[in-house]
C-alpha cells in the first residue's frame, strides 16, 4: 500500500480504500471493540442521552467555501463538498501560533515508505507553524497493531497515538483507554468552543471516540457518511452502447445487463464478483443488515439468519451460471481485479468509494484512453433503496494520562491546527509543508516537489483530521464532480444500523465461529455449493455460539440501546 497523502491532496475516503477498510466490516470499523467477557463499554454502556451530553457540538467552519457544497441528507449523513481547486488566498483559521514549546512523542501508522526523521524539512516546517516539537515516530502500518500490546503491556506509550479501531479488540481496551486522558471537561458539548476547527468536525465522528461514558478519541480521517461500497461501471462502455444507466433500479435489471455486455470470446464479461466476501456488498441490494438487524416484530437478527441473504446468494448464483461473471472472479483471483475493470475485462464491479479517486483515471485511461469510471445510483429489490452507514471515524488519537492539565491544553490548541479545514493556509502547511521546498502549486492544486516526495508522507494526518472533502486528484476534475453527485444523492438512502457506533466486543469464545458461515458465502455464491448447505452452516453457526450472541446483543439492547 501506498502513503495516501505522497503526490496528491488526497482525501479520506482514498485512505480507506487503501488500507483495506472499504467494506468496513464488522471485524474493522463496524465492530469497534471495547469490552471484555460479556461486558461492553464506550457508547455500549452509555445511553443517547448521556452521550448527547459527552461529544462535542458540531459548529461549521464556513470561512472556506466549497465549489460544491456540502449536502445534508438523512440521519445524520451529510456529503463531502467538492474542492475543485486550492483557493488562490487561502485564509487563516488560527489566529497564533497554538504552542508554547512543548516536546511531545507521538506514534502513528504508516502504509508506505517512511521518511527520514532527521533533516526533514516537512517535520521541521510543520512544527515550527504549531509551536511545539512533535516528534513523528511513524511505524510500518501493516504490523502496527503487532506492537501495539507490548506497549500497553510495559506502559510504554507516547505522548500522542493513534489507535485504529481494529486494533482496539486485542487491547482490551475497554479498560486500557483508562491510559489515556479523559477530554470530556476539555472538548465536549460547547466547549468545543475554544477549538473552532475541531469544532467543525461532525459530533457523529467523535461518537466512537467515547468509552466508559468518557470522552477519549480525537478523530483521524473523519466523514459525514461512510459506507460499506457501491456498484460501478464503465460509463465509456454505457454510452458507446447507449446503456441508460438510470434505468437499473433492482438486481434483476442489474442481472439483465449480463447477457449485453459479455462476450467471452472477445474476452469481456459483464460482471466481476458483486457479492463481497462476507456479502457486504450485495446488502444494500436486498435489504439485509452488515451484520445485526431487528426485524418488524422486534427480534434482533443476524444477517446470516435472514431471508433476502438466500434471495441474493439464489441471484448471483444465476448470474454465474450464466456465464456472466468474469472466470479468475469465480476463482478467487481477486488481486488483479481493478486492472479487469480498467481494461474493461469487466463492465461492473463492487468496491470501496475509495476506488473513485484520480489516481484510479489515471491508471484506467492509461489502459484506454476513453476510460471513465461512474457509479450506478442505489439500487433495491424492493421498495425504497437504503444504504447503512458506518460511524463517521474510525482511527483515533489518543493523549497520554500522564500528562498535565497544561500541556493537553497546549496539545489541543495544536489539535485544532491539525485539523484545519482543507482550503486554509493552516491545511496546506500540515499537508504539503512549505511552498517552493516540498510543494509547489500545479494547476490550481498543491503538489510535491521531488525533495517533498522524499520528506512528506501520513503523519500529523494520524494524530488528528479535519472533516473530509473531494478533491481533484492527478488533474482529473471530472472525477471530483462525479463522485461528488453520486454521494449528494446516495446521502438521501442513508440509515443507522442496529448498535450503530457503539464501542462493542464480542465475547472472545465466539470470534471465529462465522468463518465457517463466510468460506460456504465464497461456495455458495459461485455456484459451487448450495443454498440448503448454506442454511445448514448457519444451523451450526447458531448452534455454536450464534444463538448466545444474540442473546449478549439482546442484554445490550435492554440496558443501553441499539445506537440508532
């Protein structure tokens, strides 16, 4: 994986699809861990009331104004303004430098190659705007949770951290968050205040920052609506064949298209795998839950056990058998899947949001000219479409409990430098450093000198993130307008899935009981096995611990609500 800020202002829902949080999956984002044995913590235990009274209020910081406007839809869920170029006077949103001079140590993943931590122009630069000496301690991202543990272990942790909500379930860190300093009496409800740019991050994002009815979390790469993927395809293709792409409404017109766009022996197919590998993706296109749901008459469910998930593995099973679906798909050959799509091997696929970016038009019109990527509108296979959504943050800085009551004080006011919104003098420099030595300006947008290629890479972005935008990546405007239309509308579907962002870890004993359940998913949905044996995997899996489960979500439920 590649750092996701190296060559281009790029945005969170990039980052994502980079680190593999696309689907964000109930064992990543959607399962945020903070409990042990049969006992949850974090929102879990903290009823919406009380939690209205924890996070901090959303203020807007309207000092910079978007090409596209931000769009509120339903639930909370709100679209990313489109940037479609750096203002040209970008405005100050700190009025002094926030730091006194402090020293603090940090620690924060890196997908990528990391720079040197000494004569680093970009560190240097960075931390003489915030006042303070941060010392960026970036460590391999692959392996980041791996060392995790030992430093909780020795109580060996930095000042400043940041934690991956996936990472959070082998750190039982229901109690290991008592660690880290309480911002409650620093940040929630107006005194969020005294920190305008983190005030301008939406309250939905601090929400899984909450633990033990406290707040600890300052958000990392935070949104207004994150979801597990969509459905795309080749507009290039669609319009030379006159697809109206509006007119796919539910999965059977979906399916429909297979027999028009695939041709196997002129080496096209029409679909690659729509499914997902825990049926993440298809979801959204029956009306089945991410993982929990509650039905009409109350009973909490799982997705496993519902009817539409054996309405859509009967779906795509006709899909393959007919022929339709790419063959290194069926075979699990997942790896050279974008390289299908941008070869137009394949007209549709699934992915992360994060796929629909610049540096995605640049490989694709490198492998044809015409390439262009677009997003069918939100499909259903009955009624109204809906979308679940995610929790607006998923990564989380943490401050050291060992430290003062001034210096969280002087790490805030740097926090709030951090995450200053994109378009500000402030963003540019904890971005890209300084202008002429690691950025210039290209076309109305920053990009990275050659020595800035070397210096600048996700560091400072780890400890605290301003709300995400759209931006035009690798001189690719189309895009940034696109997606930014495509997400104003999908906002409209947006719904909070049961225990939505509530800091819950299942009981340990039952982590891999669904394993079973997912590798029949992979069988069953290419054709390979039946539905009856899938049915029968899901007897067994509730026999094995899903049934008490439920059950251990039921309790939640009755005690502290269901998020939503």
């Amino acid at each position: 994986m590649q750092d996701p800020l190296k060559g281009a202002a790029t945005n969170r829902r990039q980052f994502l699809s980079l680190a593999g949080l696309g689907a964000l999956s109930a064992a990543g984002v959607g399962g945020l861990a903070g409990c042990s044995d049969n006992k949850a913590n974090g929102p879990g235990t903290t009823s919406q009331s009380d939690l209205s009274k924890i996070v901090p209020n959303y203020i807007p910081n309207n000092a910079v104004k978007p090409d596209m406007p931000a769009v509120v839809g339903a639930n909370g869920a709100v679209s990313d303004p489109v940037f479609l170029r750096y203002p040209d006077s970008p405005v100050k949103t700190v009025a002094a430098i926030p730091g006194k001079g402090g020293s603090y140590t940090t620690m924060t993943p890196l997908w990528g190659a990391i720079p040197p931590s000494t004569g680093n122009s970009y560190y240097d630069a960075v931390n003489k705007a915030l006042g303070v000496t941060l010392k960026i301690q970036p460590s391999d991202g692959t392996n980041y949770g791996n060392a995790l543990p030992a430093l909780f272990a020795a109580d060996k942790l930095p000042d400043w951290i940041q934690i991956p909500g996936w990472n959070t379930s082998t750190l039982n860190f229901g109690q290991g968050v008592s660690k880290f300093t309480d911002l409650t009496p620093y940040l929630s409800g107006d005194k969020i205040k005294d920190y305008p740019n983190l005030a301008n991050i939406p309250t939905g994002a601090w929400q899984a920052g909450v633990w033990n009815g406290k707040l600890y979390g300052l958000p990392v790469y935070p949104g207004g609506v994150i979801i597990a993927g969509t459905y795309f395809y080749r507009r290039d293709i669609f319009e030379k064949l006159n697809i109206s792409p509006d007119s796919i409404k539910t999965p059977d017109d979906l399916a429909a298209l297979g027999a028009q766009l695939t041709s196997a022996s002129a080496g096209q197919w029409a679909f690659d795998d729509l499914f997902g590998d825990d049926a993440n993706y298809v979801s959204q296109l029956f009306h089945f839950p991410q993982k929990w749901g509650i039905d009409s008459a109350g009973k909490i469910f799982h997705k496993y056990e519902s009817q539409e998930i054996l309405e859509a593995l009967n779906w795509f099973q006709k899909i393959v058998k007919a022929g339709h679906v790419h063959p290194d798909a069926i075979a699990g050959n997942n790896q050279n899947g974008k390289q299908r799509f941008w070869s137009g091997k394949v007209c549709i696929t699934a992915d992360g949001t994060g796929a629909w970016n610049g540096d995605d038009a640049k490989s694709g019109t490198a492998a044809n000219p015409s390439y262009r990527r677009a997003a069918f509108k939100l499909m259903s296979s009955k009624g109204t479409p809906t979308v679940e959504i995610g929790p607006g943050a998923g990564m989380f800085g943490y401050l050291n409990a060992k430290l003062k009551d001034d210096q969280v004080k002087e790490l805030l006011k740097v926090a709030d430098y951090l995450a200053a919104p994109y378009g500000s003098a402030e963003w540019l420099v904890v971005n890209f450093g300084t202008e002429g030595d690691t950025y210039t300006m290209k076309d109305g947008n920053p990009a990275l000198t050659e020595k800035g290629a070397k210096e600048v890479a996700t560091t400072f972005q780890f400890l605290v993130t301003p709300s995400n935008q759209t931006t035009v990546q690798q001189g690719f405007p189309d895009v940034a307008k696109d997606y930014g239309a495509w997400q104003a509308d999908m906002v409209k579907y947006a719904v909070k899935p049961a225990f939505y962002a509530m800091n819950i870890t299942e009981p340990s004993q039952y982590s891999s009981i669904g394993k079973a359940v997912t590798d029949m998913i992979q069988d069953v949905k290419f054709g390979r096995k039946s539905v009856a044996d899938y049915q029968e995997a899901v007897k067994s899996w509730k026999s094995q611990g899903g049934d008490a489960l439920r059950a251990f979500y039921e309790d939640i439920r009755n005690k502290y609500g269901t998020g939503q």
